[in-house]
C-alpha cells in the first residue's frame, strides 16, 4: 500500500494561525509545512499563498451550508 500525503479534513479544533478562530483553509507549502486560516485571515493573504501552495484545502463552503 502505498500511502499519501494528502492532508486531513478540518475539525472545529483546528485554528487560524493568525487569530485563533476555526480554521477552514489548510494551505501546504513546498516543504511539508501547513498553515491554517480562518475564511477571514484566508482572504487577506490568499493572492500571495496560492501561487506558492502545493496543495490548498478550502472548506469555507461549510460556513454558508444549511446543516
């Protein structure tokens, strides 16, 4: 089997490397190394992170989802 690198899903212990809020973003960096955001933090610095992400993982969608 062999295994993959893929990140996670986000749990609601899961928090903004900015603020401490949930985070709904996970941006992975060449690297390995992972930032995390809030949908706030996210937009504010999204221009500059997705160029250099290898891997962005969004669940902003879950903010506007009717459960």
């Amino acid at each position: 089997m062999t295994p993959t690198l893929t990140a996670p899903a986000l749990s609601a212990t899961d928090r903004c490397d900015r603020c401490s809020a949930q985070a709904f973003v996970r941006v992975v960096l060449p690297g390995g190394t992972d930032l995390l955001f809030c949908s706030h933090h996210w937009n504010r610095h999204e221009a500059v992170l997705r160029p250099q992400a290898v891997e962005i993982l969004d669940e902003t969608h879950r903010l506007t989802e009717k459960g």
